[in-house]
C-alpha cells in the first residue's frame, strides 16, 4: 500500500496548501518500495497540479544539496517517501524544511512529534502489532501460515503541528483539521 499511502500524503499536502505546485520529493530511490512510491507521486501529480522535484537521498550528507536545489527549483513543500532514512535523519529533515519553510508531510509521527515537522499521515502501527499477535495466535493453534491471508494495513493516523504552522504562516483549513487524529498546539 505505500504507493497509496504516498499519493495519500501528497493531497493532504495540496490540500493544507491549496496553492502549491511545485513540491521538493526526497526519496532513497535504491529501494524498490521507494520506486513504486514516486511512480505512483508522478501519476497523482498530473491531477493535482503539482510539479514533483524528486531527489535520490543515499545518506543524511545529501539532504543540504536536495534542499538547496529544492530552493533554486523554487519548490514551495516537500513529503518524504517512507524509507527508514527519513527517520534515522528527522532532525536535519525537519531542520532543513523550517530553514526553507516548506510546509511538510512525512510517513513517520516521530518527524512530528519528536522533530517538530509540521504533518505526518503514518500507519497505526500498534494496530499492525495487534493483528499480528493474532496470527501468531492462529499458528499457534495449528493454522498453516500459508493458508493465511495477507492482510494490509487497515489504520492510519493523521498528525497536524500547529505550532509548526504558526511558524510558517499557515493557517490549516477547518475540514483538514477535522480528519486529524492529533492536533499538537
């Protein structure tokens, strides 16, 4: 589900900022997860009228150039896809965002709650956690895994910074604020 998820990300993104169109995406593009995710970025962009800036992150030493480029691009938000660099990076992400004020959305609550990012729309992962205890459960029990089905994350949640905002000079619309799970003031 991550290209989903991704493309998700991106219309809550336009819709916090209704008048973006340029949007800086930093993306470890070595991960096959990561491909599928900006694929499915550039499709949903054409509708929504965003130019996607993509940029292929190796390590947390690039993230200064994207973000420089970002600049020169004149890119006016920026999303992560959902690669684990994003968040063993998340203070120097969210660093760089406020140094370039770009309104942000990011795969990962901690980029929000720990880094002070300004939105994350994530998978509740205490829940996958759950569900999981519950096949483990059934194997348990004597059920082949192979005759399990492979489910798919079924709860999201959705995290809005108001303090980032403020910062920004953003204002969330009522109905964003209306869908979020968590509000931090």
């Amino acid at each position: 589900m991550s290209p989903e998820v991704a493309v998700k990300r991106l219309g809550l993104l336009k819709e916090a900022v209704p008048g973006i169109s340029r949007v800086l995406v930093l993306s470890y593009l070595a991960d096959p997860n990561a491909q599928s995710q900006v694929k499915a970025l550039k499709d949903a962009a054409r509708s929504l009228g965003v130019t996607l800036q993509i940029h292929d992150i190796h390590s947390g030493d690039d993230l200064p150039t994207a973000f420089d480029a970002g600049a020169k691009e004149r890119a006016e938000g920026l999303l992560t896809t959902g690669e684990n660099i994003f968040l063993v990076n998340r203070a120097r992400v969210t660093e760089l965002a406020a140094r370039y004020r770009l309104p942000a959305i990011y795969p990962f609550s901690m980029l929000v709650d720990e880094a002070g990012g300004l939105m994350a729309y994530y998978v509740n992962l205490p829940d996958l956690y759950r569900r999981a205890a519950i096949y483990v459960d059934r194997i348990l029990k004597g059920a082949k895994p192979s005759g399990l089905p492979v489910q798919q994350p079924a709860s999201f949640e959705f995290v809005l910074n108001l303090k980032t905002a403020k910062t920004l000079g953003l204002t969330f619309p009522p109905g964003l604020l209306a869908i979020a799970d968590r509000v931090i003031e």
